[in-house]
C-alpha cells in the first residue's frame, strides 16, 4: 500500500521524494527543459535538488533549485548525488504520469526510479551517468555583457510567437533608447521596436 512504499526500510535508497501538489508543475518544468537542452544535470543534497544545464552551442544555460519544501517527503542520505540524463526520455516518462497521480522518485546504484502510488501501480527507470563537469565560470553572477534589458514575460512570449511565424532566426538590435527585434526570411518580415523595453 501507499504508506507502505513510503516507509519500506527493506530497499535502501540514496535519495528519495514524494511529489503530490507540485506533480503538475514537474511536469511542466521538465517538458519546458526538454525542448531547449538534451541532457539535464540533478544535484541531490539535503537542501533540494539543483537542475543545471547548458545547450550544446553554449547560447543557453540553466541552474535552478526544487527546495525540499517542493516535495511532500524529501530524503537525500548523501551530502551530494549528482547525476544526468536524456532529457527527452525524462519528458516522456513524465507524460505517462497523471497530473493527479501520486509520484515517488529515488535513486539506488545505478537507477534513477519513478514509480506511482495510486492504481494501476507503476515504475519506470532510467540508468544513472556520471554528469559532465559545466564549468563554474558559465553561472558566475561576475559576467559582463555588452547589453541588458528588462522586458515582461508575457510581452517576450508574444515575441517570439509572432517571430515564429515568419522565420526560424530572431536578431536583436540593442540601440540607445529602446530594443528591436527582427525577424526575416523569404516569406516576410516581423520588426518590434518598443521604447518601454528599457537597457539595464
């Protein structure tokens, strides 16, 4: 039964967590990282899971933090468990658990382990790889760029949507007083220029 897998002491588990209320927004986490990098990095420690990863051309990068308070029950034995994996399997593995499902996530030797705690019972497994080392420089607040802007997310969203629909390449102009972003190809051209996107 449920309260059973939670407290079986006969399997010994380097890490273990319980998703329930934040299940849904895994998934959405997951299935958003999937589309943007291949292979995705967890660390384990007692505070939480650290995400990082980084797009092979090295444009993208990624580091986050699922606290323990994310999980409803969060065990991680060791001071660290880092690991990493296809993130394209990970995402389809996710799309096979229910929204309302109950999720057990662990780890043992050579597993990374999802199974279900409702009916039908069930457990997929990935093989755990030794993570590739990102270097410490690529997430240093220490960076200099040329340019920085604030925009909304919603504003960035609509931009990128109407890019799409006329080219696959987006250029951004970062002029004095406002941000341009252009997209074109032989079928036309989208430009958005707005003084309220302001340099930082």
């Amino acid at each position: 039964n449920q309260n059973a897998l939670r407290s079986n002491r006969s399997v010994v588990f380097a890490m273990k967590a319980v998703l329930t209320d934040n299940l849904k927004n895994f998934k959405t986490i997951i299935s958003s990282i999937s589309k943007l990098f291949p292979e995705i990095i967890f660390s384990f420690t007692e505070n939480g899971v650290n995400i990082s990863a980084i797009s092979p051309n090295h444009l993208l990068t990624l580091k986050g933090l699922l606290k323990c308070s994310f999980f409803e029950v969060y065990e991680c034995k060791n001071a660290k468990i880092c690991i990493s994996f296809n993130s394209e399997v990970l995402n389809k593995i996710m799309c096979r658990i229910r929204k309302n499902d109950e999720l057990l996530i662990c780890i043992d030797d050579k597993w990374l382990i999802f199974r279900t705690l409702k009916k039908p019972f069930r457990t997929f497994a990935i093989p755990v790889k030794e993570p590739w080392e990102i270097p410490p420089q690529v997430f240093s607040r220490n960076l200099k760029y040329n340019y920085s802007f604030v925009i909304a997310p919603s504003i960035f969203r609509q931009i990128i949507s109407d890019c799409s629909v006329i080219a696959k390449e987006i250029s951004i102009l970062c002029e004095e007083n406002k941000v341009v972003f252009t997209a074109c190809s032989e079928i036309g051209r989208y430009i958005f220029g707005d003084n309220s996107i302001k340099q930082t």
